[in-house]
C-alpha cells in the first residue's frame, strides 16, 4: 500500500457518466433494432475534411522534415513566429490590434482553457452555467472557490454583471457560447469588460466559436475598449478548420496584464508553457499558418458556412414547430427547450426510440441545463435534411 498523498480535489469532481451513458443508450438501441438508422446530432466533432490549401501545406512540411537541410527538431514553446504573426495579422484584419509577440501556440483550446489556472492563485471563480465541463472540472482540480451565474431562457443565455456586488473574480465567458450557441453583443461583452476593470477581475474569453459568428457581434473580446486590461483570450483551429484532429490552438495573453502585486501574466504563461508545454509539430503549424492565409479563410469559410447551412435546416424547423431555442445563428449549437416539460434524459429516449436521432441532455452541461438539450450542425447535408424531417414528425 503506497503512503504518497494525491490531489484530493480530484475527489471532488462529478463523475464524467453523461458520454458514455449516451453511448449505452445508444449501443442497446442498436442491438435491439439494427435494422434502424441512427443519427447523430449530439457530438461537438467535425466531419468535413481538411480544406485543400491546409493539406498542401502540411504536405510540404512533412516533406520538409524529410531532408537535412529543412528538418526542424523541437518546435518553440510559444510556437514559430511564422504562426503568431499570421495571428496577430488575423486579428489586424478584423480591426484589432494583437502583439503577435502576446500570443501563444498550443495543441487546443481545451488544454488552455484548462491549464491557465496554473498561473493563477486561490482566487473566487465565477462560472456561468449551462457550461463547458472543463471550466468547472479544472477549477475543482485546483480547489477554487466556484460561484455559478445560472443563465436562463429569461436572458437568453446571457448572463450580465448587474447582478453581482463588485467583488473580484477570474470570470469565465464563451462567446459563441458551448453547449447554448448564445452570442453576446459588443453592448453586453462591455458590461463585462467594465466591471472586470472596476473590480480588477480576470476574464478569460473562449472564443473558440468565433469563426461561425453572423451579423455584429465582436469576434474577439479585444475589440471592447479596455480588454487588454483584463482579458486573457482563448481561441482555436479546431471548428474554424477543422482540427479537431490534427490539434492547434492559440491564447493571447496582452503584455499589459499585471496584477497589483506586480506580476506579469504573460510572463507567468510564458514560463508555465516552457517549463510543461514542447510545442507543437512544425507541419501542424505550417496548416494553420495556411487556413489563415487569404485562400484558406475562404476554404475554411466554406467549411463553416456549410455547418451553418445545417444549423439553419435545424433552427428553422425548430421555429415552425414553435420550439424556443438559442443558437444556430452565431453558432454550430442549438439548444432547444424540451416540448411538454420533459427532462433532457426524457427527451433524449423520446428521440432515439421514436425517430432515432441521438443528441445530448442539458443536464449534462449542469443543473441549469435542466430540461434542455443541444443539437449540433456538425453532421452531413444528408444526415441533417433526414434529421430534421424526423423531427417535425414527433414535435
């Protein structure tokens, strides 16, 4: 019997069932009926492949690493400078100004939305809830202090600062937001701007969803006034191009980001990433310097304009069977309210056993997500039309 001491924190964390309980549900059904056809709205992956322009470059990376004279050994902790200039170039062209020298290369956003607590102390977490399991779960590793800011049908999904004291939190926002889709505007993203610089908060911005915005929404939480003053921001290749698989992210972490006891966050990041981070591989790298070339955000652009072409053949059957939900305008989300107060679990058998769609419960993105379910546009043309056929069947 050993006599180390673990992380007890880890103790604390729910069970992760809500997957693999939909992949029993799932699997029973289909043994039951395998004459039956399932489709799947419910996982948050891509299905197309990578854009041409992206493979091209990945390809003569690879080749690159083939011969003496271009082989590349460890890639820089921060990425190659190749990458953060086509960021910071990425940003210019959308009117913001980003330091390429602020940003950071990783292997996903998930990794960083989960590892910047490391730079950060024993500080009171607020968290809104429906929520992205890996906000909650990373703080409860660390044992942080968590407050909910439960969002609700009443606000869209968007939760505002008004109903807080002044206190001073590490604030958690996704904009496009995971799993409701809801979006804020640049008058709601300042609220939450302003009261990070009155209260000397921290936001960390996931925008990992930008890509898919529609209409006036900022794309980046730097384009509010005063952000960089406050702001961490988190974004990322995989639903923008596709690397769910090939795996590619970025954080900006500005230079003006200092605590009043005198610490950088950059440099606090900047030491964390190489002391537990070894970069990304050079031909990744390569790919994502071309999706954010001139040919490849059009690729690209392509690739998420038919997600969204999916998401719209859903929201739109959704309003003429006069079901409430957000997304599907800004987003690959939608998160509907289940019919007849079902539970999400409720309305998750109704749809397998009845029209075989299978999709997730709110539940499992918290206690706010109660009798909620998200759908998403991520599947085929085809798997979408028959989908949503179904749908207006049992509705």
């Amino acid at each position: 019997m050993m006599k180390i001491k673990v992380n007890e924190n880890f103790a604390a964390l729910k069970e992760s069932y809500l997957f693999s309980e939909i992949g029993k549900r799932v699997r029973a059904y289909k043994e039951a009926h395998p004459e039956k056809k399932v489709i799947r709205l419910g996982i948050g992956d891509v299905t197309l492949p990578l854009a041409p322009v992206v493979v091209s470059a990945m390809e003569k990376a690879v080749k690159e690493m083939g011969v003496k004279e271009t082989f590349r050994g460890y890639p820089p902790e921060y990425g190659h400078d190749f990458l953060r200039e086509a960021i910071s170039a990425y940003y210019k062209r959308k009117g913001v100004k980003v330091a390429a020298g602020d940003v950071f290369v990783s292997d996903g956003a998930k990794s960083d939305v989960g590892n910047i607590v490391d730079i950060l102390g024993k500080n009171t977490v607020l968290i809104p809830s429906p929520v992205y399991p890996v906000y909650m779960d990373s703080n409860v590793m660390s044992g942080n202090k968590i407050e909910l800011l439960e969002e609700s049908e009443a606000d869209g999904f968007l939760g505002s600062p008004c109903v807080l004291d002044g206190e001073t939190y590490v604030i958690y926002i996704c904009s496009p937001n995971n799993p409701t889709g809801a979006t804020y505007d640049r008058a709601g993203l300042k609220e939450w701007v302003d009261y990070a610089l009155e209260s000397g908060s921290l936001i960390i911005f996931d925008s990992a969803y930008e890509a898919f915005i529609h209409g006036d929404y900022p794309h980046s939480i730097y384009e509010i006034e005063g952000a960089e003053k406050c702001a961490i921001e988190i974004c990322s290749f995989s639903k923008t191009a596709g690397f769910t698989g090939t795996r590619c992210a970025w954080t900006v972490v500005p230079e003006t980001l200092e605590t009043e006891s005198g610490f950088s966050l950059k440099k606090l990041w900047a030491r964390r990433q190489a002391t537990k981070f070894n970069g990304v591989s050079y031909p990744v790298q390569r790919g994502a310097e071309a999706a954010l070339s001139e040919e490849g955000v059009k690729e690209c652009a392509a690739l998420v304009d038919y997600y969204m072409e999916n998401a719209r053949l859903i929201s739109e059957a959704l309003s003429e069977k006069g079901v409430w939900h957000t997304g599907g305008v800004c987003s690959p989300y939608i998160w509907l309210k289940c019919p007849n107060g079902l539970s999400g679990w409720e309305f998750f058998d109704l749809l397998l056993e009845k029209v075989q769609i299978v999709g997730t419960p709110g539940e499992g993105f918290g206690d706010a997500g109660s009798g909620y379910f998200r759908l998403t546009a991520f599947g085929s043309r085809e798997d979408t039309m028959e989908a949503v056929n179904r749908l207006k069947t049992i509705l």
